[in-house]
C-alpha cells in the first residue's frame, strides 16, 4: 500500500507540465552497475495511466565501439506498475560517442515482475520512490559517462 501511495504522489507530481515533459532536462541517478552502469532518469518520470514511464540511460565501458563507432551507450524508456512490481522496456537508442542519439527500436517483450538484483527491479525502485535518490545526479550525459565509465573501470 505504501509503495501504491507513493506512486501516486510521486506521478501527480511528475505529470505537472512544470517538472516532466522537459526533453533537455536530466537528472541521472547511478542505479546499479553490471555488464554497463545504468542511470535512471529521474527528470524524465511521467504518469502512464496506472503507472509510470522513465527514462534510462546504459553507459559502457571506455572501449566501446561497433562497427569502428564509438559509443557511449544508449537510452531506454521504460514502464513500470511500481503497485504489482512489473517493468517493461519498451526500446532501445544507441548513443554514440558525442552524445547523437540513434533511432529507437521496439523492445517487443512483455512487461515481466522486476526481481531484486536486476536492472528492472533497480530502475523500479527509483521511479516509484525517487525523493530518497535526487541528492545524487548528474544533468548531463556526458557527466553520466564519466562517472559510469569510472565505476566500470573499478
């Protein structure tokens, strides 16, 4: 009920034309590291009829390229029921080296439960409760791939 409660609040908020829909505003908020460190874009939450979409941003390692392309990682909208813990991506855009941003591809697979320990559940967490994480961020991608990057590297 809490977390329902939260949701709520934290989605009124959100939906406020004033705080969300702002495209050039970032809050990137480091929340958790694995194969790529992955940020939540905390100024980027918006309401989506019973829950929530955010944005996330996966930065890779220093190296990273395809192709002879270097790259920084890629963005990730996501949506989230944070009352029965579900996640679902729903695409992928690279992000070159500089910050241009690929088209986004569909993530066609169905919304699943966010279990601890993965970048869902992580995610979920701080979109359905992020006040306890906005002391922390960054406002630029380019701040986000330095300190990705550095937690990578450790």
């Amino acid at each position: 009920m809490k977390m329902l409660v939260a949701a709520s609040l934290v989605a009124a908020l959100f939906s406020s034309p004033a705080i969300a829909q702002d495209d050039d505003f970032h809050h990137l908020v480091l929340a958790g590291i694995g194969r790529f460190a992955v940020f939540a874009d905390l100024g980027s939450i918006q309401a989506d009829g019973d829950g929530l979409r955010m944005r996330a941003f996966q930065v890779a390692e220093e190296d990273f390229e395809v192709a002879g392309q270097a790259y920084w990682g890629g963005w990730s909208w996501w949506r989230f029921d944070c009352a029965t813990g579900t996640a679902d991506r729903l695409d992928f855009a690279s992000v070159k080296a500089g910050g241009a941003e690929g088209p986004a591809t569909p993530d066609p697979a169905p919304a699943y439960a966010a279990t601890p320990g993965g970048d869902a559940a992580e995610l979920l967490e701080m979109a359905c409760r992020p006040p306890a994480h906005w002391r922390d961020g960054h406002e630029t991608l380019e701040a986000a791939v330095r300190t990705g990057r550095a937690a990578l590297a450790e």
